[in-house]
C-alpha cells in the first residue's frame, strides 16, 4: 500500500540520485588541467605584470565560456631572476607536479635551458616576454614564443636612420645573450640600406656606473652620433643618467631606444624619462580598442590591489602578450582527450626531484603543441595567430618620442607601408615609404627641432691625421712639402692643399686637421700612392688630401670625394710645322673646285657683258678675236680692279656691280688664306696613334710611381718600352733623346700634369687620343665616412666659383706661353663656302639677259612675226644674229652720230691729219680704241669728246694719236650710215 510517507521517501531518493548525478557532471566539466608559471614575482617588473594578466585571463575566461569541460589550475613558481633556479622549478613542475605546459620563463637566457626540458618532456612552453631571435634557432617545436621577436624591428629602425639619411649608427646593447640576439639582424638591416656600423658597443649587465662613463666617453671620441640602444629598462635607465651628466643628450645627438626600453616609458621614473627627453623609442603597436581600454583600466586596479606599493607600474605589451597567451592556452587545453592525462615512462625510483634523467613524457604533449599551434581568435593584442611554429606573426611599429615626463606618438612603421603618419587606412599610403615627412614633429635631445646631421668632429677628441704624399722632385705645384730645420716645422703647400683648405672653410662646420707628410727618414715618400691610400684603409690615417686620382680598384678600399680635376689619363708627342716651302703654294688658298669654278665664272662674265655691251658700246665692237680679247679683259681685270672699258647698259651696270662686289669677297678671302699659310704655324703631331707606338715599338713615359704604368703594361708596352720621370724637366729632357737615345717618342700620364706640362713648354707637345677615363683628383677618406657627402657638396661650391680659378692661376697658370696646346691650322678655301655669292652672280645675270633678250625681242617683233610662208624659222633667227652684230642706232650712244661726224670734220684737227691714224707697223692686229688714254679721248653720253695731249703742246706722237682715233670715228660714221642705207632700202623692199 502506498502512503504518504513513502512517497516522500521515493521522491527524497530520486532527488539524491539527480543531486549526484549533477555533482558527477558538474565534476566531470570542471576537469582540472595542471599549467605551470616560472616567472620573477619577487623584484622583477615584467614577472609582477604578466602573473597579474594570467590570473586575470583564467577569471575572465571561464567567466566568458562556462560551457568549457577543462579549467586551467596555475602552479606558480619564482625564478628570483636567476637561471639556475628557473631551470629547477621548470624541471620540478615537469617532473613532480606533471603540468601540461609551462608559462616563461621571463628572460631569454631563463628560456634557453627551459626550452630544451619541455622539449624533452614534450611540454609547451610558452613564452611572452622572451623576445630574442637566437631563440628560434633552438629549432624545438614545443617552445611557442607569444612575443613580437626583436628582429621584427630592425627594419623600422631601419626606415627611420633612412629617412633622416643618416650614414653611421652605433649599436649599445646589453652583453648577454638578449642584447646579442638582436645585433646580427640589426646590422645586416643596416647594411642592405647602405649604413655604416663603425662600432659594437657592448656593456654588461651588472656594469658600474664608471664602466658605463668610459664607454660613453669612448664614444664622443668618435664621430658618429647616432646610437641605438637595446637595453632592459634597469640598465638602459642608468645609461641614459650617465649620457645627460656627460653632455651626450645635447643637442646634435641621436638616440633611438629598442622596445626592451620603449614598452617601459609609461612605467619609467620621472627622473629617467627627464633624462631621456628627445630619445626616439620603436615598439609593437597595440590597437586602442574598447577591449584593450577596458582591460587596461581593471589590469591597472587589480594589479594595485595586488600591488598596492608599485604605483607608477603601468600595462604594456608583455602584460597584454601575457594575457593573450593564457586565452590560446586555455582554448588549446579544452581539445584536449579526457581519457589520457599525466606522463609516460616515469621512474618510480628516483627521490631527487631535478634528476634531468628520469621523468616521461607527456600523454597530451604532442595533441596540445598542435592544438596551441592552430589557436586563432581576437585577442586584447588584436588577432592572435602564431606563424612559423609557434611565432607571434609580426604587427605594425609604433615610434614615440620622449617629451619631458611623456611620449608623444609622430607615426607608425608597417611592413607593407613602411613608415605612415597614421593607422587610419583611408590616409595611409599605399606604397612603402622611407620619407621623413611621414613622422611628426620631433623634439631632438638638447630640446631642439633641427634634424641633427648624425655625425660631427669631437670638440674633445684628436684632429683629423691627413696623409699628403711627397713630391720629390717634380710637379710640386701639386703637393709642395717644406722643411724648416730652425724651427722644425714642416709647411704643406701647393695647388691640392689649397683646393681643400677652400672646401674646408666651405663647410658648415670647423674641421679640424693636421697634414702628415708619407714619408720615410730620408724626407722621400714611404712608398705608392696605393701604399698612400692602404693607411686609410688600415685606419692609420684619417684621409688624404694630394694628387691621388679615382680608381674603380682603391675604391674598393676607401671613399673618395667628388674629383676636383679634370678626369683622364691622356698621350703626349711633339708637334711640328707641317707647312710646305714650294713654288706652288699661292694656289693652296683655294681649292681646285674653286679654282675652276672662279675662272669660268670670269669667262662667263666676260660673255654676258659682251652680250649686253656688243650693240650699244664701241669698245665690244669689231673683229671677233678683238671682241674675245676685250671681254676676256674685261672680266679678268677685274680681279685687280683695274678695268677701263666703260660700261654703257644698265643691264651691263647692274651685272658688273654685283661681280665686283664678288670679286672682292674672293681676292680677300684669299689674300687672308694665303696669308695664314705663309706666316701661321701648322702644328701637327709626329704621332697620331697608340697603335704607331706599339708597332715601331717605341718607347713611352709615365710619371714615377702612378698607375699609368699597369694601364701601359695592359695595352701591350714591354717592360724595356718604359721610361720614368719624375717632372716636366725630365719629361722633356726625354723627347728631346727620343727613342734612339735613350728616350721616348710619347708621353701618358693624367690630365692635370699634362696641362701643366703643356704650359711650360708651350707649343713642343700636344695631347692626342686615346683618352682613358679615370675619375680625376679626389680626397679620400674611410669607408662610410660621413665627411665624403659634405666635402662632395662643399667640392661643388668651390669648383664652380671663382676661388677655383684663382686657386689654378696662382698654382698652375705660371707660365706666359698662350696656347700651349692649340694646334693651329689653315685649310684651303673650298667651293662649299662661296657657293652663295656664285648663286648672286648667276642670277643677276641671268636677269639682265632676260631683260635684254626680252627688249631685243620686242624691238624686232616684226621681224618674227612676218607672214611670209617663204621665210623659215632659221633665216628669222639668222635675221636677227645679223641685226645682233650692228650697231644699235637707236642707242642714245649712237644717235647723234652723223652730227658728231660733221663736226669732226669740220674742226681745225681734221685739217691737221688727226683723222689719217694710221696701224702700228709692228704688228697685223687692228688698232684699239682703247689704245688712246682716257684723258685725251672718251665716249661720253652721245658726244665724242677730245682732249689735248697732257704731257706736251702737241708732240708728234700726240697727233698721230688723235688721227687715229678720228680715223676710227670716221671710219664708223660711214659704217652708221651704211647701215642707215640699208635699213632703208630694206623697209622700201
């Protein structure tokens, strides 16, 4: 029967059951999964920050995810900031409290051993604030390294030392194996962009306060300014002390801090951060997310409570990479198989809890490195995601600059954008940049905003040790050395010295220096010029300032500045007068072409003024062998100007004008040439080919102790084929031997000696080609030398005023001779220079013989029009040459010709047989009108005019004379009126 009572005993047994089945699950989802921590909870700030996360992450997380069947339980462990005892509480959680992995240790050097126990336990171990490269090199696949790695920021560091072009850095870093790790990546960064590390700066950890002094001092000795430090904060706070007591923080130096400082400036004393104001810091960026801010603001509370004393301890990255790396380990831990759990092969024997021999293996090992290995999800950092293993994958950079007891963010660094103003991607290039003008303002140490340059000459080091080399004998307008012995001083002088002292004080800064001759005891120089510039390469001497030429192989070595010379190694030989003593050098002026084309021309000019003047002018009137001989005269005479027969037609006129004016151009044009021929020197060099020498085998000279020798050696000269000399004396003391003698036939040496040669012996040489390129003079100093760019600069500034040229005249232009290398000749005058003034004549003439043929034309148009079918084409024309060779008695020269007649007979003269001339006996040719002078008969307009003999009161000869040219006048009255007389019996026909 079933009463009350036992009811209430069955529903009080069913809800026992329920209350233990509960339990059971409720025990079953609260599996405990045992992690171990070895961090420095004692004095060390990194440890205090990062168990503060961890607590706070396993609170936050089961609270977030209560469905979870494992729960995390911490077994904490202090390291007391040694390794030895970091080693041994690793080694006990592994063995005796068989954690599933192990968080830390803190310091990479802890790490080191600790990596190499889980590895053999495989046991994670997770690392947050271990952030050396060297660790990856463990290769192990059970240490996960939950921390951006150092090497993740030497490419920012990098981009900033770029952007501001600085040359050389300086590395401080800690001696031990963190401050190690990073210098192979850091100086390899450097390198690829072309930085010059001149410097390790190694300190070591427990260092004095006076060890550090003496680095530092070390280092203001040097040139270089611009240091990066990567330093713990306890270390690096006591440097940056020491830098300010010393006057390192003033103004012209550059500091830029590694994040083992930079995660550490919003937890640094006021002291320090004061110490350090200008100092550049670059570490991981953390996004500002509400996540982040949040945690940030209960971190800070927590850790206070827990810490009430450390009030200035603010969170940083190790505090969120701490927190981030409990969350992967917490989501790991729950793929975890339930059923397996602590360790294999576990010695039952042993009692010494750090036997490095006997403990097993983990049963989850190798399930929870994958399971850690494929965590992903949001973290505080932002997106976690471990690369490469069990790396953090690299973030973006954030540089902060030191103000006063703050920082101040002026931009970010990106590994696909490089440096960028802001995170914000609408504003953020595209393309990776190096440029300074994405950074903010920046206040550098000292409180100043100008760009420090990054290096400078130490006020309180040693002078600049400048080698010159030591010219013997020769070319000591170079290089002069002298020797005082009263006062044993020595004074470097000379073109070189002066060239830099000018760059010098061209400078925006003093340089100071000293000139050390290379010599040996005897006061002659110790050696080469190679031998020169391998003691700036040995470090033996600072630079050096002479006659040292650019080469491709000493560049290997040194810098060399910009040349301040002419560049070029350049062949030297005599030069003689190849002018030509003959009988026939008055016709080299002109060349045959022109020859040829001048004497048709004065043929053809004779012609056309024939043509213009035959039917109007007396003078181109009868026989035809007369006629030739008269325009042939004519045009010929003209060359000298020295014509008489008067020109009648306008036609005429105008032709003549322009042929006189052509004539002119020629005859002095070749009076000029012939000139020059006679009297100007043409130099021309006795050889005109490297090649000339090498096949007549000829000897050659070079400069004692240059390298023209190996540049000779290779054109293929033989050792017997060179000569040495020292100075332009003995240079010229051997082509005076020549190659017969002893001596040489050509010269190679550099461009400036060879000017300077040049100048002194005027015109005995010239330079010819071959020119082989060299880089010209420059000044040398040591490889990345930051005095190279502004020397370079300074270089141009005086090269290309007018302290250069001043400086060349005092040093180089000396001698008096002008020209000293021109070579001057004088070629003949060629038809391709006179082509346009044969182009005038020509058409001038053709124009006048248009006009006159058109005119002729016009005037006889009857005679070509006639309608006679009888009269062919040909006896029109043979009409027309007929008309052509008569007079033109319509010419105003001819038309008062029958009065002029009367009036000549008529006169007193005529009776006194002046019209009776008569041929000279002694020859068969006709008289010439032309052979009574100008002054006794002339045609003028259409009067013939007589004048009386100026020399006697009518001797003889003067009357035969006049009756010889009445006789011709006479003579061509009745010519004219015979011609009337035919004219008009035609017309009557």
């Amino acid at each position: 029967m079933v009463t009350k009572n036992n009811v209430r005993k069955l529903l009080g047994f069913v809800y026992s059951m329920n209350l233990v089945v509960l339990l059971g699950v409720a025990a079953v989802a609260e599996r405990e999964v045992k992690v171990g921590a070895v961090l420095d909870v004692g004095v060390g700030m990194v440890g205090k920050m990062g168990l503060n996360s961890i607590r706070m992450c396993i609170h936050d997380f089961y609270v977030s995810n209560p469905h979870f069947k494992t729960r995390l339980q911490l077994i904490l462990r202090d390291s007391q900031r040694n390794v030895v005892t970091a080693a041994a509480q690793a080694l006990d959680l592994i063995k005796n409290e068989q954690v599933e992995a192990v968080i830390g240790p803190i310091t990479t050097t802890e790490a080191m051993f600790v990596i190499n126990l889980g590895d053999k336990a495989h046991v994670p171990i997770v690392t947050f604030s271990a952030t050396s490269p060297s660790l990856s090199s463990l290769h192990t696949p059970y240490f996960f390294q939950i921390a951006q790695k150092d090497s993740t920021q030497v490419e920012a560091i990098t981009a900033i030392i770029q952007a501001f072009r600085w040359k050389e850095v300086v590395p401080i870093y800690v001696n031990n194996s963190y401050g190690e790790g990073l210098i192979p990546w850091l100086t390899n960064s450097l390198q690829k962009a072309y930085i010059r590390v001149p410097y390790l700066s190694a300190i070591d950890f427990s260092a004095t306060d006076d060890a550090i002094e003496r680095e530092l001092y070390k280092l203001m000795t040097m040139q270089t300014r611009v240091f990066v430090v990567h330093m713990t904060p306890l270390l690096g706070s006591r440097l940056f002390a020491i830098a300010k007591a010393i006057g390192m923080m003033d103004q012209g130096y550059v500091w830029i801090v590694t994040d083992g400082m930079a995660n550490f400036f919003n937890s640094l004393d006021s002291s320090v951060m004061d110490s350090m104001e200008g100092v550049l810091g670059v570490r991981p960026y953390i996004p500002r997310t509400k996540q982040f801010l949040d945690f940030r603001a209960r971190w800070k509370r927590q850790f206070l409570r827990d810490n009430p004393t450390l009030v200035d301890i603010n969170l940083n990255a190790f505090g969120i990479w701490a927190y981030d790396a409990t969350t992967a380990l917490a989501m790991a831990v729950e793929k975890l198989d339930s059923t397996l759990s602590g360790f294999t092969n576990v010695s039952k024997n042993s009692s010494n809890v750090t036997d490095l021999e006997n403990f097993g293996v983990s049963r989850n090992g190798e399930k929870l490195r994958e399971a850690l290995s494929n965590v992903r999800f949001k973290g505080v950092g932002g997106d976690f995601k471990l690369v490469g293993g069990g790396e953090l994958e690299a973030s973006a950079f954030e540089i902060v600059n030191v103000i006063g007891n703050g920082e101040k963010n002026i931009g970010f660094w990106m590994p696909e954008k490089g440096l960028i103003r802001s995170m914000d991607s609408k504003t953020a290039t595209t393309a990776h940049s190096s440029s300074k003008e994405n950074l903010g303002r920046i206040i550098w140490p000292g409180d100043s905003y100008s760009i420090p340059k990054g290096w400078q000459i130490p006020t309180n080091g040693k002078k600049l040790m400048i080698g010159v080399p030591v010219k013997d004998s020769g070319y000591s307008e170079f290089v002069r050395i002298i020797h005082d012995p009263i006062t044993n001083s020595t004074k470097v002088t000379g073109f070189c010295i002066d060239v830099f002292n000018a760059v010098v004080e061209a400078l925006p800064y003093a340089l100071s220096f000293d000139l050390i001759p290379f010599e040996n005891s005897n006061g002659e120089m110790a050696g080469t010029y190679d031998d020169l510039v391998n003691q700036v390469y040995y470090g033996k001497s600072d630079g050096v300032v002479g006659d040292t030429t650019i080469t491709a192989n000493r560049s290997n070595y040194v810098d060399f500045t910009l040349p301040y010379t002419e560049s070029g190694v350049t062949m030297v030989v005599p030069i003689r007068d190849s002018r030509k003593k003959n009988a026939w050098a008055f016709l080299k002026p002109l060349t045959w072409d022109l020859w040829v084309t001048t004497f048709c021309s004065f043929v053809f000019i004779g012609f056309v003024v024939w043509v213009l003047e035959h039917r109007i002018n007396n003078h181109f009137r009868g026989p035809p062998s007369y006629q030739i001989g008269t325009s042939l005269w004519f045009s010929f005479s003209t060359m000298v100007f020295s014509h008489r027969e008067r020109v009648a037609s306008n036609c005429g006129r105008f032709v003549v004008i322009v042929w006189v004016f052509v004539v002119q151009i020629l005859v002095q044009s070749y009076t000029a040439s012939l000139t020059s021929l006679l009297t100007v020197e043409q130099l021309r060099p006795v050889i005109t080919d490297v090649h000339q020498l090498l096949k007549n085998r000829l000897n050659v000279g070079y400069l004692d102790g240059s390298f023209v020798r190996e540049i000779l050696k290779d054109l293929g000269f033989q050792e017997s084929q060179l000569k040495i000399y020292r100075s332009a004396e003995e240079c010229n003391d051997l082509f005076t031997k020549g190659t017969a003698n002893g001596g040489i036939d050509a010269a190679f040496d550099e461009v400036p000696y060879v000017t300077h040669l040049l100048q002194i012996y005027c015109s005995k040489y010239t330079m010819i080609e071959p020119r082989f390129k060299t880089g010209g003079f420059g000044f040398v100093f040591p490889k990345g030398s930051p005095l190279v760019a502004d020397i370079s600069r300074a270089i141009l500034n005086v090269t290309q005023g007018a302290k250069m040229k001043t400086i060349e005249n005092a040093w180089l232009n000396g001698s008096s001779c002008p020209g000293s290398n021109a070579q001057i000749s004088s070629a003949s005058l060629g038809l391709e220079s006179f082509w346009g003034l044969f182009l005038v004549i020509g058409v001038s003439c053709a124009l006048a013989l248009m006009f006159f043929l058109a005119t002729f034309l016009y005037q006889y148009r009857h005679i070509l029009s006639s309608h006679q079918p009888s009269t062919s084409i040909w006896t029109r024309i043979g009409t027309l040459l007929s008309i052509f060779n008569e007079k033109d008695l319509s010419s105003h020269t001819f038309k008062k010709s029958a009065k002029q007649d009367a009036s000549v007979a008529s006169s007193p003269a005529h009776h006194h047989g002046i019209g009776s001339a008569e041929a000279s006996p002694s020859t068969h040719c006709p008289s010439s009108p032309y052979s009574y002078t100008e002054s006794n008969f002339s045609f003028y307009g259409d009067q013939v005019m007589f004048s009386p003999d100026r020399h006697g009161d009518g001797t003889h000869q003067g009357h035969e004379t006049q009756d010889r040219e009445m006789r011709v006048v006479h003579d061509d009255t009745q010519e004219v009126a015979t011609t009337n007389s035919n004219n008009t019996n035609s017309q009557a026909t």
